[in-house]
C-alpha cells in the first residue's frame, strides 16, 4: 500500500520545511493510547504520567484510528514556518464547522462502533461544539504533556530542519527524501510514501509541500491531508535517541577532566545543533552558564554558531566532534 503525490516544478519551488506543536500534541495523545510501541518515549511517559492521569483524552482517541483516515483539522500543515501553538489551535477554533463534519464523518466512516454511538451521532450532529469541545481538550494536552517539554523538543526540531536544509543544498531533493525516511522515494515527479494504509493518489496542482519533522511519530512518515489542505510530510526527526538523556550520564570522564566537567557536558550535549535556551533546559544549567561555556568552546575552536529563526544554534566544529567521539583516545 502506498501514498503518491505528484508535483509539477512549481510545486518543488514551493517546498518548505515547518515546525508544528500542535502536530506534536496529537502525535503525542496518540502515544499514550499505545505506550507499548513506543520504547524510545518511556522517559517523556514518566515525566508526563501524572499530568496525563488528569486528562480525559478519549474523545480525541475515539478519532485517532489504528489505521485510516484521521481528521486533519487536528494538525492542519502551518502556514509559516515556526508557528505558536496559540496560533495553531486559533486556527483549528476558526474553522467552518461544515469542514469540520465532513472530516469527522470521513474519520467515522472506517470506525462504524463510534460512528453509530451515541457519542459519534453527537459529533456530527453539533460539529460547531464539536470542534470547540476538541480544541479545549488539545490545549490541555498541550499545557500538560508538551509545553513543560517544548523548548528541547523544539530544539531537537530545529536541528533537524537545519541539518536537512543543508542536505538540501548539498544532495537535491531526490536524496533527501530517502535520508527524511526509508518510506520516501522519488520517481518521474511523483513523492511515493510507502509502508502506509490504503492507496492514495493527489496531485498538488502548485500548492507545494510541507515537510514536517516530529518526534512523537517515530518511526513513521505520515501523510494524507486532503483538500483544502496543503500537502504535507510528517517524518521523524533526527536525534531522538538521545532526547530524554541527560548528556551527564554518558560524557566521557577523560573529555570532563580536559575541558571541566560543565564545558564537557555541553560539548557532548551537542549531537544536535541546540540553542542556549535549550541546552540549560536539557542540562539543567543556569543561561548564564551554559552562554559563558559556550563562548569559551567557540573561541577554543570547538563550536560554530549561526542565527536560525529566533535563536542561535551552536553545532561542534571538526575539531569539537573528534573531542567529542566516544571512542576519542582516552574516552
């Protein structure tokens, strides 16, 4: 089974990367209703386990499938490239509730127990309240299991769409979305995602594409937003083994006793490019702390930075990755 989109040179003209927190609040419900599929998320699952026991999250799973169509209104492709999630979910508050309903009943149409429930009745019988009702139930979500969490995930997302724009430049298109996921391919203008649900086929007619990186959907690429959606690509995001450790429990001593041991952890802590906000949350440093080490490793020659969006990333230099590689002389 496979989805195929297919793209004219207008639409490869239009193809962007965006960051989505609404997308990953839904990814992220979704992991909670199947916990057991996702190992490399058990130390988010321990951090969020009591907020989670305070939400009611089973409307929204009603509508989250194991396979099929689910509605797209829950993650609509941003319009920019780094939205807010305030605007994201004002977004999904302003939609025409008839585009609401038609989504709903495509959802409902592969699960026949909800759709004949009192609970799918009332949904596309009042889908003004009903897109309302999930709305306040996605704000939850948000404040409770990703808000206290998003500034290292938005720096893992970053990182990652940093790293791919470079791939960009250096590998084409055609490359790239091998190395986005081994669900993508490229072939005679047409973007084929397998290793999904059902057939599905959409040309894009110039609207372009968004790549989207996540974390909560790993290990899958998803697609299918329908009209009047923009095209998208959820791929995983690079790096997320290493999200929910802390760079102390595996900096090499040796590497702590040359640099000291805070400059070492942030040396190490640099899998990914990371801003200086991100690296205090994950490190738990103060910001004067991790800008002051970070401005001693880049005068050493072990860190470049460069402006992205509204942040500095700072990434290791060669010099900095050979320092920092675990089978480094004396590691």
């Amino acid at each position: 089974m496979s989805f195929q989109l297919h793209l004219d040179e207008s639409d490869l003209l239009r193809c962007r990367f965006a960051l989505s927190p609404l997308g990953e609040t839904q990814a992220a419900v979704r992991v909670l209703d199947r916990p057991d599929m996702h190992g490399y998320h058990l130390p988010w699952l321990r951090l969020i386990r009591e907020a989670a026991a305070g939400l009611d999250l089973r409307p929204l799973w009603l509508l989250m499938p194991r396979s099929g169509h689910s509605p797209d209104f829950f993650s609509p492709p941003p319009s920019g490239p780094m939205p807010s999630f305030e605007e994201e979910i004002a977004g999904v508050r302003a939609l025409d509730p008839e585009l609401a309903r038609q989504d709903l009943a495509l959802t409902l149409a592969n699960r026949p127990e909800v759709l004949h429930s009192p609970a799918g009745r009332a949904m596309l019988a009042d889908p003004a309240r009903t897109l309302q009702d999930l709305a306040d139930l996605l704000e939850l979500a948000w404040r409770a299991l990703i808000a206290p969490h998003w500034p290292r995930l938005r720096a893992l997302l970053e990182a990652d769409i940093a790293y791919h724009s470079r791939r960009l430049a250096a590998v084409g298109f055609e490359r790239l979305l091998g190395e986005l996921s081994p669900q993508l391919s490229w072939s005679a203008s047409t973007l084929t995602i397998v290793g999904v649900q059902g057939r599905h086929s959409r040309v894009l007619g110039g609207q372009g594409l968004v790549l989207i990186p996540s974390v909560f959907c790993w290990p899958d690429a998803v697609s299918g937003f329908e009209p009047p959606w923009q095209p998208a690509i959820v791929y995983p995001a690079r790096g997320i083994g290493g999200l929910w450790t802390r760079s102390a429990d595996r900096t090499p001593q040796a590497l702590a006793r040359l640099l000291g041991r805070g400059r070492a952890e942030i040396l190490y802590a640099l899998d990914e490019p990371a801003g200086t906000s991100a690296l205090a949350e994950r490190l738990g440093f103060a910001l004067s702390s991790v800008s002051e080490h970070l401005s001693v490793l880049r005068a050493a020659g072990l860190l470049t930075s460069r402006r992205y969006g509204h942040q500095v990333l700072y990434e290791r230099t060669p010099l900095g990755i050979a320092l920092a590689a675990p089978d480094a002389p004396g590691a």
